[in-house]
C-alpha cells in the first residue's frame, strides 16, 4: 500500500463522520499514474459514505505527485498525452469544458447566489482559491482580487497571483470562491478548514461542486479483481475496460457489471448532503445550499 493511503484505522467519512462505508476494488488511471508518478496503475478501493453519499479514494496523491501532475495542468501537452490513454478526452471534449468554465452564465449564477448574501462587493477582499486564471472574479468590482493556484496558468488582466501559504495568510478575506476545486484535494477537509481560517469573521465562502453520483452494479468478486489485475498489464484492455465503465456512468448513471472507476485528477466525488455535512463539522454556518442544472453544487457558508 502507497505511503500515503488511508489505513484501516482511518476510514470514517471525512464529511460526516459515518462508519457506514463500503469499499470497491478499483485502479488509478493510466494517464494519473503515468502523470503523477511515472508508473504503471496501482490497485486501491474507492470508499462509499452510505450515510452522506460522499466517495473518496483509499490512495491518496502525495504533494510530490500532485505537484508533477498539475504542473502542465490543461496546457497542450496535457490534452495530447491525456488523450493516449482515455479514448473519451479529446480537444472536442476539452474545448466544451473549457467553454463552460469561461461562461458568463457560470458567473452570473455564482453571483446571483452570493448577492443575496454580500450585494455590495466594492470594498472586499476577494480570494479565488484554485481559480486557475481568476475568471470567476475577473470583472468584480472590489477592493483586492487574488488567486491562490499552484498550476502555471497565468491570471488575466486586475488579480494578482498568489503563490504561497504565507501569502493566503496575511490578510483575512471577504470573500472566498472555492470553484471545482475540492474535487482535486486529497484532504479537502484540511482544505475547507484552512479557508475558514483565514476568512473574516462574517465572511463568505462559496463552494462550487461536480455533481457525480452514480449507482455501482460492478459485481465485485474473483472475475473482476481478475480483469483488473489484467487491466494493469495491458494498456488497451485498461483503455477499452475504462470506455466502457466510464460511458455508462456516465450517461446512464450506472457503473455496469465489471466496471470500474478509475483514479483521475477528481479524487473526491460529493454530494450536496456530504458537502453541507463537512462545512457543519468546521462549524460553517450555511447560507445557501442547491443543485443547479447548469453549474452543479453550490453552497455558500459563512463563518461567524
């Protein structure tokens, strides 16, 4: 077992707390394990919270391996060579999901939620914590604009780059957008607890999630920990074997027989009721909490 996995005597749901998890047999990526350790793919569990919903890997990325991955994170090099190993990515796909992230409809739903709480924004601090180039904040009329993001992507034109811990921390902020980024974190409780830290008293945090639930009909037993094993040895069986998984998860909802979910850059998968449950247990008051059909989870916390 990786150095960095969760051991047995760990294994209650970070976001709730619940012992009720159950753990399924799966494999990293091939393009996480050539990425991130240069390596073949590794055998670990993806644990289900049956009492929240929220699912998270045994293994966890150590900062050396996600320093590695995301440093050429969705630059050319990473759509070329992520599309070697996952017959799904390609430039159509990467093109859509940037679209979306760019879209002034994606902002304008952040917002319409965060002014109900916070309609005047002129003299905030504002934080995008993993906003990759700020675009979330960009336009904001505010006091300072910053994002915290360990990748190289450049920020656009008005936010400031932030690059280390000491920089987060020497200012308290108004307000925090933590956008598709918990997904990424292999503690995101740590995660979630450090924004608390240094929000004002007050403060907002919005939180914007994938909303990724599924039903699993893997079937675990001797024939499929057979077929994985075989997966790790034979790079287009994974391939064909992770098409199959992922298309029916994807547009049916269901994992099918024999499938799997492999370990990709998105270690975490939450659901509205386990992401409220986190921001509970770090005593974060919630504001707003939905599910909307264009942007996924959102909440809204606020510390007192």
């Amino acid at each position: 077992m990786n150095q960095a996995d969760k051991s047995n005597d760990q294994l209650s749901c970070l976001c709730c707390g619940g012992k009720k998890l159950t753990a399924e047999s799966t494999l990293t990526s091939l393009f996480l394990s050539r990425a991130a350790w240069e390596g073949l793919p590794e055998v670990t569990d993806l644990l289900y919270c049956d009492d929240c919903g929220f699912r998270t890997y045994r293994r966890l990325l150590s900062y050396a391996e996600a320093k590695q991955y995301y440093s050429n994170y969705r630059g050319d090099r990473y759509v070329a060579e992520r599309s070697q190993d996952e017959l799904f990515y390609s430039q159509s796909v990467y093109d859509r999901d940037e679209a979306w992230m760019a879209s002034p409809r994606r902002q304008k739903e952040m917002l319409d939620l965060i002014s109900t709480r916070m309609p005047d924004t002129r003299d905030l601090q504002i934080l995008d914590f993993g906003g990759g180039d700020g675009r979330l904040i960009a336009n904001l009329e505010c006091k300072r604009r910053a994002v915290f993001d360990l990748t190289g992507i450049s920020v656009l034109p008005g936010v400031e780059k932030l690059m280390s811990e000491s920089d987060l921390r020497q200012e308290a902020w108004d307000l925090i957008v933590c956008a598709q980024t918990l997904e990424h974190m292999s503690t995101p409780d740590l995660v979630l607890e450090k924004l608390r830290d240094i929000t004002t008293k007050d403060g907002l945090i919005y939180v914007e999630l994938q909303n990724q639930q599924w039903t699993s009909r893997a079937y675990p037993g001797r024939l499929r920990n057979d077929i994985l094993a075989h997966a790790i040895r034979h790079r287009n069986f994974h391939k064909y074997l992770d098409l199959y998984s992922t298309a029916f998860r994807v547009k049916f909802g269901l994992l099918p027989p024999l499938g799997f979910v492999p370990m990709r850059e998105h270690v975490n998968f939450f659901s509205l009721n386990s992401i409220v449950k986190l921001g509970q247990r770090l005593s974060l008051e919630i504001e707003a909490s939905l599910i909307s059909l264009f942007c996924g989870i959102q909440v809204l916390f606020r510390k007192r």
